[in-house]
C-alpha cells in the first residue's frame, strides 16, 4: 500500500494563490488532485504522470500547475487567480496505471483531504 498525506489547505480570498502539496509513501505512475464539496460527486482538477504528462480540468487552465518532485513522491498544485467555485476539500491522489482521463476509479490511493475556501 502506498500512504499519501496532502497539506496546504486554507481560506483565501477571491483573486489570491496557495500551493497544495502531497507526499507519497512511495513512488506510483500518476498521481492527482481531486475536490469535492458536499453534495456533489468528486472531481478530477489536474493529473501528472511520473514522465510528465499532465491533464487539466477545464476550468482551472491557465491558473492551476501540476507539479511532481524528482524523487516522484511529493506532488504540488499551485492554484492562482482562485475564485469562489474552488472552494471544496482538495484530495491527493495515487495510481499504478496511466490514464490521461481524471477519473477517480483510477486511483487506489487517497489522503484524508486539504480544505480550500475561497471567499468573495
């Protein structure tokens, strides 16, 4: 089993940045960020796949970064210009296989969860 652990959460206002991390107990080929407010099924935000390839929700481009470590244990997503319908409890992800979809069935490995509130 592989133990992911992701931090960074916190509330911001409209407009302002923060950067989401994850560490991984080991190394797995994809890993990715996920969020869920209540009432609503989980969403895929960005994946990154340990070579690099990256997928990105469409509406987070251009204002979310994906990002591995070079070790492929930590993962970062850095989010600006955040907006309002952001706000969600933000989940790390990992997986053994490729897949440039975001989809959470994907996944076998998942961390507690980071909330993110975006205020306007």
């Amino acid at each position: 089993n592989v133990h992911v652990r992701e931090s960074g959460g916190d509330s911001v206002q409209a407009g302002g940045s923060l950067r989401l991390s994850c560490v991984a107990s080991g190394v797995t080929v994809a890993m990715a960020w996920f969020r869920q407010v209540p009432g609503k099924e989980r969403e895929g935000v960005a994946l990154i796949d340990a070579l690099g390839p990256t997928t990105y929700e469409d509406s987070v481009k251009g204002r979310f970064s994906i990002s591995r470590s070079d070790d492929k244990i930590k993962m970062f997503l850095q989010m600006n210009d955040l907006k309002p319908e952001d706000t969600g409890m933000y989940y790390c992800a990992a997986g053994s296989t490729w897949s440039p979809q975001l989809r959470a069935r994907d996944y076998a490995y998942w961390g507690q969860g980071t909330q993110v509130t975006v205020s306007s």
